[in-house]
C-alpha cells in the first residue's frame, strides 16, 4: 500500500431483508473516492468484525436503542448510520438521541448514501471534528422536513453557473473523484479544485457532500 493509500472503510449492515443487504453492498463498493468493503452478514456481526461503520435498518431492528448501546459499550469507535423511512418520526429522533452519527432515508439516491457515509470517514479526521454533528443534522433535517406541503420548493440550479461548471456537478452526482473527473475532462487536478471552489460559492454550500444534498432535492431541475 502506498503512503497515500487510504484504509479500507468495513462496513456492517444491521438489517433483516437480504435485498437491502445486496443493494447498499453494491452502493457503498463502488465508492470512487474511498475504498469500502461491506462484511459479510451475519448475527455476531458486532463481536467478531467490529466494522468502522454501523448501518442499522429502523424496518428490521426492534430494538434499535439497545442495538446503540451495545455498538456504543463494544466499540466505541465505530460509526452508527441509521437506515429508515420517512414513516418513523418518533423512533428515527429517539434513535439519534440516542447516538447516532447520521440518518440515510430509503428514498435517497446512491449519491446521497455514499456522501453521508464519506462525510463520516471525513469527521474521523481531526481537522474535522465538527463534522459527526452536521452529518447527523442533515439527516434529521432531511428526515423531516420533506413532507411540509407548505414549505416553499428547493431552489434550482444557480443561472451565474458556467458550463464546465455544470459539467462537473454532473459527474459529481455520477460519484467521480476531483482526480477522475481531471482526467475525464483533460484538465488538471487544481483546476478541479478551482471549479470546485467556485460551484460551492455560488450554488452556496460549503462541502461535496452538501452539494450531493442538494443536487438531490433539484433532481427534477437538469443541472
């Protein structure tokens, strides 16, 4: 492994549907940007592999706060990620009381999923460490605001963006790397940055991961 290598993400899903298994497995393998390997299922999933990462199906999970707890007592380190739909208010709120470090709707798209696990990875590091209370917020706040038919609708894509600009958010919600998407547009890697930079400032987001949020509520607005 080369010095810039990064570790491979281990992933345990905590869910009961074999279908749900096999389609956040084929999700979270084909990152671009972070190598992640989902373990295999399993019931002493929490005291044999002790993944890095938690993904608890609310459909499946009875007793999803005692899950908590003992993922919590046994492995401290290891992130939590609930799985849920848009049903369960009162248990998807007391399960992030509860500790959880981020909320994944069932109605998201693969982007979404991917950028919450990665904003995760991110908040591991300590130059982020206010990382783990965005991510959580952002589910909560996606959890529970789609349904308010009185909200007034997302606001669509930014006229001030330029083509390339537009081209590149394309190939961002496609899961591409600033590195994959230099070499796809023949640019270079601080180019993309520079795109980057500029797309964050006017669309007004301050990450990838928030930009991937957004994109998602637009998805009915072509970029």
């Amino acid at each position: 492994m080369s010095a810039d290598a990064m570790p491979t993400l281990t992933i345990g899903i905590l869910s009961n549907q074999c279908l749900v298994w096999l389609g956040l497995q084929k999700i979270l393998e084909s990152s671009a940007t972070i190598p992640m390997v989902v373990l295999p299922h399993q019931e002493r999933l929490l005291a044999e592999c002790r993944p890095d990462v938690f993904i608890l199906d609310l459909e499946t999970e009875h007793d999803v706060l005692g899950t908590i707890k003992q993922i919590r007592e046994a492995i401290p380190t290891s992130k939590i990620v609930l799985l849920c739909g848009l049903g369960d208010k009162d248990r998807t709120r007391e399960a992030f009381a509860a500790g959880v470090d981020g909320i994944i709707l069932k109605v998201q798209p693969p982007e979404v999923v991917l950028a919450v696990i990665e904003a995760l990875y991110a908040a591991a590091k300590p130059s982020a460490a206010l990382e783990r209370e965005s991510v959580g917020k952002m589910g909560l706040e996606l959890a529970f605001t789609r349904q308010v038919e009185s909200d007034p609708p997302p606001p669509g894509w930014p006229e001030a963006l330029t083509d390339r600009e537009r081209e590149i958010i394309r190939l961002v919600k496609q899961g591409l790397s600033n590195k994959d998407i230099a070499y796809k547009l023949s640019i270079s890697d601080s180019t993309v940055r520079h795109h980057m930079t500029s797309i964050f400032d006017k669309v007004g987001v301050p990450n990838r991961q928030k930009l991937l949020i957004h994109a998602h509520h637009v998805r009915a607005t072509p970029v």
